[in-house]
C-alpha cells in the first residue's frame, strides 16, 4: 500500500510538472504512462486468492454469456427446423402445382369445344385462363420456395458458426477451469513453501561455532587432565605392588625374629628368648644320650 501510495503522490507531482513544462498536450502522454505503472504495481500487489477468486469470477461470467448465447442459438435453431419444414411443405405443393399445368398444358394441346377440369366445365379460353392463373401462382410461391431456401441456407450456416463458437467456449471454459485448479494448487504449494520458510526463519538460531570451539576446548582440556590422572594412579598402584612383594634375596630375613615380629603387629605376649638349635651334625656322644633318653626303642 505504501508503494500504491507513493505511486499516487508520484503521479501527482508527474501531472503538474509535465502541464507546466511540456504543457496540456503531452501531459496525457505522461499521465497515461504513470497510470500504466500504477496499474501495474496495483496488479503485482493484489494477493493471488483475490486473482484466482477474480478469475473464476470471469469464467462464471462466460458461462452466463455462454448459456444466453446457447438459448439463442436454440431459438434459431428450432425457427430453422419450422422453416425446414415449410420449404418442404411448399416443395410439395410445387410439385403437386406442377402436376396440375402439366395437366392443362395437355388439355389446352388440343381445341375441344370444351374440358373438364376440377369438377367444372371450362370452354378453351376460361382453360387457357385458368392455366395463366395457376402458372403465375406457381411461380410466385417457385420464388418465395426459392427465398425462403436461401435464408435456410443462410440460418444453417449462422447455427452451425454459433454451434462451433459455443462448443469452443465450453472447451475453453473446461480448459481454464483446469487452468484454475492448477493455479490454486501451485498457491497451495507456494503458501506452504511460505509456511515452512517463516518456520525456518523462526527456529533459526544464531551462529554457535564459537560457543562450539569452547565446549571443544574444554573437552581437550578435561580429557588431557583425566589420561593425566589415569597414569598418575597406573603408576602409583604399580609402585605400590612393588613394595608389597617379598623379597626373595636371603640377606633380608638375616637377624629378624618372626615370632617377635607377629607378636608386636598382632599385639600379643612376646615369647621368651629361645637360642636356636644350630643346623649342625650331632656328635656321636650326642645320638647315645638321645637313644639312653627314650628307652625302649
């Protein structure tokens, strides 16, 4: 509306310029352009339902026209069917007529003293005259058969231009009615192209590679920190498996005491001092007296 009204104040401004510089005469030169362009910009802003709407408006419109111009058509065509059968009709009495001068042209071929014709009795003269009468009626209706077939002529031509003109207007009619429907289908199909492209437009959001190379970053930085962590403590339980194992050198368990030991971590009452028997050979004094202390064996 904003550019109709523009448009407007435009052609105002264009009418009173172009009278005051190119005066009266050409002016209508430039009005009639700026109305084509107002036209043209009305034309191009009208929403396409009120288009299609407006066509079909049209074609309603034909298709009154149409059905008056079918009940003309219809009208001649029943006055070309009367006069059909009026010619045919007159053809007959022609031929009837002309039977009837044949007849007297016979009698009137031969000089009686008198003829009888039509249930009367005629001397040569009154036969002679009759025959003159009949002729000049034969060929005054001969004329009016022959006019009267020339209009039908005529009329048949008329009907069948208005037939063909009237089966063209429905085949046009049928056309565009299909025309319509493929436009109100490509309107559907536009509008929801329209649909789906405001619902893009509002679903849109805003650029998120920033806020995506963060999240990134950070996710580098927390996965760095946790394979840190993981080989930290690898390596710490590895250590500390070391440590527990027992030695297997003989030089560790030199000078240790294991029941004093178990008793300090179990907290138990230490066991007398006990001095170890040497792992040597017993002497032979030494297997007597243990042989003497276990008599009987």
């Amino acid at each position: 509306m904003k550019i109709i009204k523009s448009i407007a104040i435009a052609a105002g401004i264009t009418a009173v310029v172009a009278v005051v510089l190119v005066g009266p005469r050409h002016a209508a030169q430039y009005m009639g352009t700026t109305m084509k362009m107002m036209r043209h910009e009305v034309q191009k802003n009208v929403p396409i339902e009120v288009e299609i709407a407006r066509l079909e408006g049209l074609i309603q419109t034909l298709d009154q026209s149409v059905l008056a111009n079918e009940r003309k058509l219809i009208e001649y065509e029943v006055d070309l069917e009367y006069l059909q059968r009026e010619i045919q009709d007159r053809n007959d009495e022609l031929a009837a007529h002309q039977l009837v001068l044949q007849n007297l042209r016979s009698q009137l071929a031969t000089r009686n003293v008198s003829y009888q014709f039509a249930g009367q009795t005629y001397d040569w003269e009154d036969l002679n005259q009759e025959a003159l009468t009949r002729l000049e009626a034969f060929k005054a209706q001969r004329d009016y058969v022959e006019v009267r077939t020339a209009t039908m002529e005529t009329m048949q031509e008329a009907v069948a231009m208005s037939r063909e003109q009237l089966d063209q207007a429905r085949n046009q009619r049928s056309k565009y009615m299909e025309l319509i429907d493929q436009l109100q289908a490509k309107n559907i199909k536009l509008k929801a192209k329209e649909e789906l492209a405001a619902t893009i437009n509002r679903l849109k959001v805003e650029d998120t590679s920033n806020q995506f190379a963060t999240v990134h970053e950070l996710f580098e930085r927390l996965n760095k920190r946790l394979e840190v962590e993981n080989k930290y403590l690898d390596k710490k339980i590895g250590m500390a498996r070391i440590d527990s194992t027992p030695g297997t050198g003989g030089h560790d368990m030199v000078g240790r005491d294991a029941s004093a030991e178990i008793a300090v971590a179990l907290e138990l009452t230490p066991v007398p001092n006990r001095t170890p028997i040497a792992s040597t050979v017993p002497t032979a004094e030494q297997e007597d007296q243990v042989v003497s202390s276990h008599p009987g064996q």
